[in-house]
C-alpha cells in the first residue's frame, strides 16, 4: 500500500500556484487542497496582533512592523527577514495539519507563500507520506503581468500592486532556499506544461533507456523529451573505458528555459562543447539516459519519438541488454 500523499506548492504572489495546484489535485484526484493562507487567519485568531505584528501583516509588508529594522544595511534583507518572521508564525499550524492528514492517511496538497523551504520540516514525515515540495518561479515580466491580474481580480488593486518589488524580493529568496534544501524548482512558463512537470516527479514514471547521439544533436533529444512531452532527464550515465563502474551524472534537467540556455552555451562556449564532444567520443556517443514523465503513456510516446529519429540505442554484435551494465 503507497503511503499518502503530502505535496506542497510554494512560490511568491502572483506566480500561479493556486491554479496550479487546483490541477493537480485534479490530476490525482486529491480532494483535500489548502491554501496556507486560510491556515494563517486560524493563527491570527489565536496570536493577537500585539504579540505577533509580522502575522498580522501581509507577507510582502510585514517588514514595516519589525523592530529591529536598524540592524539590516540594506531594503532587501530587511523585506526578507518581515518575510521569514510572518512565515514562521504559520509554519507549525501547517506542519500540524500534514501530521492529522498522515494520521488519517488522506492526501492532501497544501499551496502558499508561507512554504518557506529550510523553514518547514518535512524530514519529520518522509517515513509516513510521500513528500512532493515544488516551489514555483517566473520570470519578471510574466510575473508582473499575472500579479496585476490577480490583484484586480480580488480587488485589492491599489495595495498589491505597489508592492510588487517586495513581492519580487521574495519570489527570488524563495528560489535561493529552495536550491540551498534541495527543492525542485519549476518554471511556470504555462499551467499545462507546469503541472505535467510536477506530475513527472510525483508519479516516478521512469525508465533508463540507451541513446546514442552526437553533441550537435543533443538539442533534437532535449526538444523530444523536455518540451514535446514535458519529461524529465534525471541522470545520464555513460560507460567509458578504463573504467570499472559506469560515470553516471546527476541532471534533473526539466526547465525548458534552463536547456536552452545550456543548449546555447554549447554554442558559445567552444571549450565547454569540445570537452562534450571528447566525454561523448570516449563512450562511442552511447548514453543510458534515465527518462521520467508524467504516465506510463507519455513514457511510451517520448521513447517511440526517440526511435523514429535513430535515437534510442538498440545494440551490436548481439549485445544482451540484462547484461549492460548502462540498464538498471
């Protein structure tokens, strides 16, 4: 029997997680979603405002009610430190609503601006539950634009949109804890694409399969598995001689922005494309890449177009595959 679910969806305002999650829990047909806001108006009942001033602020402005504002040199550190101090008033609330949903082994996903990674403690649960925690980004513009819209949309126009430089602070000090824990970060480049990455990751649907392509055509295998199907490249192993065992990679590789950029570096930077080529040559352009998508399906479709372009590696001189020692 699987252990229940426990997925957690945190980003700055304005990002998109709310919708996000809905689908998710769609997706998985999770009936229990919380926002983490409705969770802190219960602790605002039970903590005044005189003991808590940074609860009863906003996340992007309760740097205004810290006391010690003199002791931060800069704007930056001081809207991250009203941040943390508001977050950390719903943290423990949020840690005891996961515990109950564990304990009735009920799934539940839990989205907000409060899921601060390195603040909550999901190490506590990862024998209990199966713990997913994504914090979203975007990038500027995008954000900006879907933060005007959210704030006309619950009208609070006036006091959301002066506030978006906070909001963005924050937003960047979310991605820099997430990478410091090790929290998978994903690009909200469109709901559809963002929720089958997340899905990918939940649902572990992988398999390690044998490509052998050049460097030039790195980019062609990126394009079929990561922005066609929205599939994961989680590591790359390669066998390479004069070696015992197998230099297997750790990628993760999932943001199509960030493959991209890595695409057009090979491009760039000569240096760093010739030691690829070199790594690549010394392994006969042969590669057990271990692929993860959303379903068994997605799976399927992405190794099949992998195929028809003479991608997939299908062994020579009657090679066994139960013997390679690429294949998991």
């Amino acid at each position: 029997m699987r252990k229940p679910y426990v997925i957690l969806v945190g980003s700055a305002s304005g990002i998109g997680k709310s919708t996000i999650a809905a689908e998710l829990a769609k997706k998985l047909e999770i009936k229990h979603l919380l926002e983490s806001d409705f969770i802190r108006e219960i602790v605002r009942g039970i903590i005044g405002k005189e003991y808590a001033p940074a609860l009863h602020k906003s996340s992007f402005d309760a740097f205004t009610v810290l006391r010690n504002k003199n002791k931060f040199d800069n704007k930056k550190d001081l809207i991250n430190a009203g941040f943390v101090e508001h977050s950390s008033f719903v943290i423990p609330a949020i840690e005891k609503v996961i515990s109950r949903a564990i304990s009735d082994y009920d799934d539940v996903i839990i989205e907000g601006v409060h899921l601060v990674p390195g603040l909550i403690n999901i190490e506590q649960f990862k024998s209990e539950a199966s713990i997913h925690f994504f914090v979203l980004m975007s990038d500027e513009e995008n954000h900006k634009e879907r933060f005007v819209k959210r704030a006309m949309q619950i009208h609070r126009g006036g006091k959301q949109l002066e506030y978006f430089a906070e909001n963005r602070i924050i937003h960047d000090f979310l991605i820099d804890k997430a990478e410091e824990n090790g929290i998978r970060v994903v690009n909200t480049q469109s709901i559809e694409g963002t929720v089958q990455n997340m899905l990918t990751n939940i649902t572990e649907t992988c398999k390690t399969v044998l490509l052998k392509n050049t460097v030039d055509e790195l980019a062609d295998v990126v394009d079929i598995i990561i922005n066609k199907h929205g599939g994961i490249i989680e590591d790359v192993t390669y066998l390479l001689p004069g070696f015992k065992e197998p230099l297997k990679r750790k990628v993760g590789a999932s943001d199509p922005d960030k493959t991209k950029k890595f695409i057009e570096s090979l491009e760039k930077k000569t240096k760093i494309k010739s030691d690829f080529e070199y790594l690549y040559n010394l392994s006969n352009n042969i590669r057990g890449n271990k692929i993860c998508a959303s379903d068994k399906k997605i799976l399927e479709n992405i190794i099949k177009d992998l195929d028809a372009k003479g991608y997939v590696y299908k062994g020579e001189d009657n090679q066994s595959k139960e013997n390679n020692p690429l294949i998991e």
